[in-house]
C-alpha cells in the first residue's frame, strides 16, 4: 500500500492513474486522499488498508484499477477494467478490490492490450480513494484535440462524471474563445475561469 504522497516521480510502474493522482497531490493540487495497491492484499496488509481506512473517516471510497499501460501517451483504457463507486463497507471494499485486479484478466481488456500496447500479460494496480460528491465534473483538455489553435475546452456534466466518460449523457461544453453549449445553469462563469485556472495549471 502506498500512499499518494509517496509515489516517485519515476513511479510509473503503478500505471497512469495512480502516479498521476500522486504527482498531483505532491504538487499541492486539491486531489482527495488516496492509496494505490501493487497486488491483492492478505490478511495482515488488510488491516493496514483498514488503519488508513480509519485515519480518512471511513468514508466512501472509489475503488479504480491502474494498469501498467493505463492513461498514458497512447493509451487509455477507458472502460477496459473495472471501476466501483461509493464503496461504504469492508465485505464491499475486499470485493471491489479483488474484481479491480481480476478486471486484466477480461477478455476486453486482454485485447486491448494485445492490440494497442503489445502487452497482453500487462500489470495491475488498484487506487483507492476518498469519494467526494461534486456539483459538477469533467473533462479539460489544454489544447482542444479537434483544432488546437482554438485553445482550452472542457466538457462538463452534473453530479458524478461516469455518464460522462461512458457516453451516457451529452456534455455542455465551454472554449477558450467564449463559445458556450449546454452549460448546466448554476455552472458560472467565474467557476468556468476557476476550472480552466487549475487545468492550465496542471499542464505546467
């Protein structure tokens, strides 16, 4: 078990997800708390999961895989392996874990491996982390990937971004240059400042 505050700059190994979480938190961004596992726990590393549990409340937690490959240059995964939201007991944090480091083993994502990075063993980890329970959430991205000259734009939707991100919902939008569509109505425009402040920032 390591804790964000602890994974190295050269802490690839524990896939995309969790160094980046990491090197955020390191950084002073507002990142909740988290733990990345390199391999299923036994009975005396649980009780450690369970005292780091504990020192954050015992609050609900994501349960998220971090492959090896995952969210990096080339690939992303998005969907390959298993995710698990709002994870309030111990008996669902055990199961959760353990189908998040069977989750590489799925067909899916065996060859998603075997076609984008020619690695069809691959490597897993798991983050935990604290949920929170946001108004809103997001995708920014620095350069908007259909034209970059246009500059930042981020797409956002109410609540939880999984709708979002499993192409549920139709996300608002806002650009660089003004251009707003479907923004949720309590979405600011000083938060919209606010969010592509920190984005920028995250790219320095």
């Amino acid at each position: 078990m390591i804790r964000f505050e602890e994974i190295g700059e050269n802490d690839k190994q524990f896939g995309g997800k969790a160094w980046g979480l990491g090197r955020l938190a390191q950084a002073g961004f507002p990142v909740p708390p988290g733990v990345v596992l390199d391999h299923e726990p036994d009975e005396s590393e649980w009780l450690e999961i369970v005292k780091w549990w504990k020192s954050v409340g015992t609050r609900p937690l994501a349960v998220r895989s971090s492959a090896g490959a995952e969210d990096s240059a080339t690939t992303s995964f998005a969907g390959q392996n298993r995710t698990f939201l709002d994870v309030a007991d111990e008996r669902g944090l055990k199961e959760a874990i353990r189908a998040c480091f069977q989750s590489i083993h799925g067909d899916n994502s065996r060859a998603y491996r075997r076609f984008f990075s020619q690695d069809e063993a691959g490597r897993m980890n798991v983050v935990l982390q604290v949920m929170v329970q946001p108004k809103f959430a997001g995708v920014f991205f620095s350069r908007d990937p259909m034209n970059a000259e246009r500059g930042w734009l981020f797409e956002v939707v109410e609540g939880l971004g999984e709708d979002l991100v499993s192409g549920q919902v139709t996300p608002g939008l806002q650009r660089q240059n003004g251009e707003k569509q479907r923004l949720p109505t309590a979405f600011t425009a000083d938060f919209a400042v606010d969010v592509a402040k920190c984005g920028m920032a995250v790219r320095e």
